[in-house]
C-alpha cells in the first residue's frame, strides 16, 4: 500500500511539474510580447522602419497597378532582414536551403538552375550564389527587384558565374509563365517568408501544377508559409485582451482572405493564412510531389512583424537561447503548427 502510495505521489509531482512548465513558458512569452511588441492597431504585413524615414519617405497614392511592397522595399532591409531577429529567423530556413540546393562541397552548380519565387531584395538568392548555387529570382514588386539587383551588383563574395539573375513575375497573373525564356527546366524551387500568402488556394493549385512541370524529378521545393495559428502572437493579444487580433488568423476559413496593409500608403490586399495540412494535400494531390519534412519558423522567437522592436527591446543571448529553442522542438508535432511560418519540403517525383 506504502508503495502504491507512493508511486501515486510521484505521478502527481510529474504532473505537477509538467503543468508548471506550460505556464512558465507561456509567462515567458507574454512577457517576450510586453516587451517587443509595437503598441499600434496597424495590421501591416511588416512594421515600417521609424518615424523619420517614414516621414523622410515620399508619400504616394497606390494605384490599381502599383504593388504594396514597392513602396516597401527601400526599408524592408531595416524594418526585417538585417534586425537581429530577422537575421535569426532566415538563418533558420537557410539551413534546410543550404541541404536541399547547396553544392559549395562539390564546387560545381547544378545542370539547371534553382527557381525563387518572392525574393525581395534578394538575401536569399545571394546566400545561394555563395555557396555556387545559381538562382533565376523573381517577385512580383519591381521596387524589390530594383533593390535585389543592386545589392548584387555591390556583393564582391559571389563566385563568377553564379550571380543571380532578377526578374518580375507576377504570380496573380493567370496568364504568367513561370518558365521565363530561355530557361524551361529547374532542378528546385523554393519560396521564402510568406511570398506564397498574397496567392489564393486556387493560384497555389495552380502554381503547385505548374512546378510539377517545371522541376526535374528528384528536385526539392521547399516553401515557408505564414501559417495559421503563431502561439507566440496569440498569447500576447490574448494577455492583452484583444482577441480579434488573436485569433485574426483563424477568423476565416483558408478560402476566404484577410485584408492587410504591407506597407503605408497602400491600398489594402488580401492575404490568405495556409495550414501545413492545405499545402501538403495541394502538392501532394498533383501526384507529382512527396512530403519530405515540415517544421515551425518563428516558434518562440517574436514573430517577423515585430522584428524590428523585438531586436532592440530583447538581449541577444536571449534571442539567441529561442532559436536554438525552436531547432529543438520546431520539427516535432504539434509545434510546427505554433510558429510564425512554416516550413515545408517536397521531393519532385
């Protein structure tokens, strides 16, 4: 009895334990959220850089054909890439970059090139290009691309021969070729940090078709997706009481977007929040792709949005300890489900 006793006590402590340690951690992130996160009722994509180069910047009306993120793109380095957060958050998806593209150990480039789609001011597309991967980079904001060129043309650690090439291509345009004459055939694709979330699920149907077209068998696509529930982003509103911003991405189904600013005056677009299960059943479905992995970006580092406030408001051996916190559990269900983005990877068949 002495025994049974006492085997039920030290069932109630691990219990005890364990549910303490779900509310230290979730303690610890609403307090991350105290503490780096803008206190405005913004719903932009990401936070414009500061006030005077906002007030710096010249002020221009969006037109029907203007695209939201040119008006972005001279600060987007500022607002999110080079913040200590930023930095973090893409040495993260570089790693499974680097795996699934890089081939700086054979010193060689693929037979074909690798096909980016999103690339911003083209960090990405460079980090490949040193490691003798060339890349065919395209967006759709000529603002971006204008940007990517010139931080390329500046790079004196690029190998010859594997600069990256930048082209606009607009994936809402149903009438796109992704192929972009002359190059027909790549030997991967991949899409980084939510270029993917302006398209609607019939346009990643579509897109999904088209690659299975476009990629030679063998070859990876590897997509980071904004997904549909961050933990770190929920407990925070929640703490706050705010629970339309909670749960802003649950509030509608997949099918049906949120409209969002990404940049100042703009007009709004609509954004769609993806599960890893939608993009799984999309690709999958083309009988053309095998899911290899999945895993969260951003999981208890701050979300993307806050980047910017987040890397001076947080020590860097903090943000330091999340990430290496998010390469322990990010792979491992439910916590790919938890982040800011998710990581997914399919092997063309």
């Amino acid at each position: 009895a002495d025994h049974k006793q006492s085997k039920m006590n030290d069932d109630s402590l691990q219990s005890v334990a364990a549910k303490s340690i779900i509310v230290a951690a979730a303690l610890l992130i609403i307090w991350m959220g105290k503490r780096c996160a803008f206190h405005s009722r913004s719903t932009d994509l990401i936070a414009s850089s500061s006030k005077s180069e906002s007030e710096s910047a010249p002020r221009t009306n969006a037109t029907a054909t203007e695209a939201p993120f040119d008006n972005l793109a001279d600060v987007y380095d500022s607002s999110f890439c080079h913040t200590k957060v930023g930095r973090l958050l893409r040495h993260q998806t570089w790693k499974d970059l680097d795996e699934a593209f890089a081939t700086s150990k054979f010193k060689s480039k693929p037979a074909a090139p690798i096909l980016e789609i999103g690339c911003g001011t083209g960090d990405d597309a460079l980090h490949l290009a040193s490691q003798h991967v060339y890349v065919l980079a395209t967006d759709y904001s000529k603002g971006m691309i204008r940007k990517a060129r010139k931080k390329c043309s500046s790079n004196t650690t690029v190998p010859r021969g594997c600069q990256p090439t930048f082209k606009k291509l607009d994936l809402r345009d149903s009438h796109y070729d992704v192929s972009l004459e002359p190059i027909h055939k790549f030997a991967g694709a991949y899409c980084n940090f939510g270029g993917l979330n302006n398209l609607s699920p019939e346009d990643i149907g579509h897109l999904a078709n088209e690659l299975s077209e476009l990629i030679y068998p063998g070859g990876k696509v590897v997509l980071v997706v904004m997904g549909r529930f961050c933990l770190f982003e929920t407990l925070y509103y929640l703490w706050k009481c705010n629970f339309k911003r909670a749960f802003r991405r649950l509030k509608r189904s997949q099918n049906a977007g949120t409209a969002a600013r990404v940049a100042p005056n703009t007009k709004k677009q609509t954004v769609y929040f993806y599960s890893p299960g939608f993009m799984e059943k999309t690709f999958t479905d083309t009988s053309q792709f095998r899911l290899m992995r999945k895993r969260a970006i951003g999981l208890t580092l701050p979300p993307s949005l806050w980047s910017r406030s987040s890397s001076k408001k947080m020590h860097p051996s903090l943000l330091s300890f999340l990430s290496w916190v998010d390469s322990m559990l990010s792979g491992y269900w439910p916590f790919f489900y938890f982040g800011d983005h998710f990581l997914i990877e399919f092997k063309r068949l």
